[in-house]
C-alpha cells in the first residue's frame, strides 16, 4: 500500500485530506505543521508528500530544503498546497525541486490524479533499465505510457515501409523519432571506399534516430528497412517535449543514454581486437536476441551480406567461419538460414 504524508496547519484541510487519501486505498500520516511534518517524513519514508506552503514554525519552503537534503528523503514527489493568494510565489518551490502544486480549494479528482501521477514518475525514476537499446525502449514506453507527458499524443499515423527503402540519411538534419511497429531495420555507417557498417540492428518496439534529436546535430549513420515494415513518426518537437519537459526524466534518459554509448565502444574494441570466430560467435548471440528473443529456436533471418557489415568482415570470411561453426555442430544451416545449437559454447570460445 503506497503511503502520503498531508503536511497543513488547518486542521479540516489536513483531516479532509487525509479521509480522501485513506478513501482511495493510500495510507496516510498528518503533520500539524512544517517543523513536525519533516519529523514524520524521515521516520515514515512516505512515497509522496503534500505539503501547505504558509505554516507557522516551518513553512513549507523549509520542509522541502531540509528533505531534499536529506539523502533518505531527497527523491521523495513532493506536491504543494497553494492558495490563489500564494501562486505567485509558487515559482519559488518549484525551482527548489518540488514536483507539482495543487490549487485549494481543489476537486477530489484533483488531488487523487495529481498523487497517481507522482507516483507514475517515481516508478519510472526509480526503475533500473538495462544499460542497452531495450533499455533505453523500455525507459521511453514508460515515460509514454505513464501520462505524464500531456504534449504527447497517444495516436499517430503508422506508415508501410518496403524493403531497402530509407529512413534516413547520414549527415541530414532529424525531424522524427521512429517507433518501429513491425518489421527489421538496420543502423549503418558507409565508409569511403563505400563498405558498410552496421551500427545497429532494430525490432518490433524499438524507438529509432533519438541520439541526432537529442543532441541537435545531423545524423551520424543512415537507417534502411531490412524487410516490409510498419513505422510511427513521433514529430522531434513532441520527442523532446517528452525528455526535456521535466529535468529528472531527462537525466534517468541521459544516464542511459550514456552506458549505451559505452556498451557500443566495448563492441567496436571487440571488432577491432577480438579474433573473427569470436566476432561472428557474438554477432550471432546478438542477432538473435534482437530479432529472435520470444522464438529463440527460430531460425536468423538475415542476409550473408547484412552479417558480414554487422560483424565488420568480407562476406566470403564470414562464410567460411559459419562453415565451420556448422561443422563444430555450433549451428545449423538449413536452405540458407542458421539456427544455433550450442549458445554456451559461442559464448565462451576459447579462440
């Protein structure tokens, strides 16, 4: 049972309060004033705080200093309780690091609606996501579906993409995050001499193109449809309305943001130092928790070609090196298509 703490002097707010909250399946706690109110906070580690502005002995500006201060209550939604009089010095508390504010007197639906959403937002800021591209998937559905972002429409139009055909362009400027349906696309860099390499692999539920919207500069790779796919344009100013409307999202966003950067520098040291077995072993584990994680006996479907860029080598290299992964009995190739067979071993190659 999640828990709120109604921090008033009046004592028919605080109690009305705190009947209304009980009412709707929250336990509560009360606190007189600000002085009290931070007492209680530290002893019972609430799971949201509301908190009256103007109290004697403490006000509700010296509640929020002293619990965001304090390491045990620092990350605690705080939401204030403003009377009209009071709202021009609400910018005050807001800047301080409080988390919302409700107008008194307020409509029940109000009060309930502005906790429920405080709550969403811990859950999201409190969740670990995975340092990787489901990660950073999962950490954007979240935030999406937890209404916190009023500026970002539930619905937008959902095209038809056929194969080969393009995303979007290295060097050109960003104008959509890509939220891929159904289907396969890959992430490419083409080098000078007109080689590919394959940046990244993409499957149904995975966002595309936010790290160009993100930092405000042009692509640094281009994206092509590997297979007919279905593909929702969320508009940049929506996306970053969602990531740059509340600083925390943005920060959690950015940290994981950052472990996803790193992850993909160990992979181009793995290119550059690890053995081509051992590439093509990981190449292999990779495509097939990208594209294959709920069917994990269904065989890769994946050109030779495609591979070979994914794993940075000559198609013909690759070929051989499967060759003999099929002869280990490693995997299986059955009219052109793998299927592992031993996923610890690949995991594990000793050369």
């Amino acid at each position: 049972m999640k828990s709120v703490l109604v921090i008033d002097d009046n004592p028919d707010i605080r109690e009305n309060t705190a009947e209304i909250l009980e009412l709707a399946g929250y336990k509560t706690f009360t606190a007189e004033n600000g002085k009290r109110g931070v007492e209680v906070a530290l002893k019972e580690k609430p799971d949201v705080i509301v908190c009256d502005i103007m109290m004697p002995e403490l006000d509700g500006y010296g509640v929020l200093h002293l619990l965001r201060k304090n390491e045990e209550t620092e990350n605690i939604p705080f939401v204030f309780l403003t009377a009209k009089t009071e709202r021009s010095d609400l910018r005050k508390g807001m800047e301080m690091g409080a988390d919302d504010y409700i107008t008194k007197p307020f409509e029940d639906i109000e009060l309930l609606n502005g906790i429920e959403t405080r709550l969403k937002k811990a859950a999201i800021l409190n969740n670990r996501y995975a340092p990787s591209q489901d990660g950073i998937n999962e950490f954007i559905k979240d935030v999406k579906n937890s209404g916190l972002i009023s500026q970002l429409s539930d619905q937008y139009d959902v095209e038809s993409y056929s194969k080969k055909q393009t995303l979007y362009q290295e060097s050109k400027r960003p104008r959509y995050l890509y939220y891929l349906v159904k289907g396969k696309v890959k992430g490419f860099k083409t080098h000078e001499d007109g080689k590919e390499y394959i940046t990244d692999l993409f499957s149904d539920g995975d966002f595309i193109g936010y790290p160009a919207l993100i930092e405000d500069k042009n692509y640094d790779d281009s994206a092509v449809v590997m297979e007919e796919a279905e593909i929702m344009q969320i508009p940049k100013d929506d996306f970053l309305s969602m990531i740059y409307g509340n600083m925390d999202v943005a920060a959690k966003f950015i940290r994981i943001i950052t472990q996803n950067v790193k992850e993909k520098e160990e992979r181009l040291l793995s290119l550059a130092y690890s053995s081509l077995r051992k590439r093509v072993a990981k190449a292999l584990i990779d495509i097939q928790t990208k594209f294959n994680s709920e069917n994990p006996d269904k065989p890769l479907e994946i050109s030779r070609e495609d591979f070979a860029h994914y794993v940075g080598t000559a198609t013909e290299s690759l070929i051989r090196t499967l060759s003999d992964f099929k002869s280990e009995k490693l995997i299986a190739i059955k009219e052109g298509k793998i299927s592992i067979i031993n996923t610890e071993k690949l995991n594990h190659l000793l050369y």
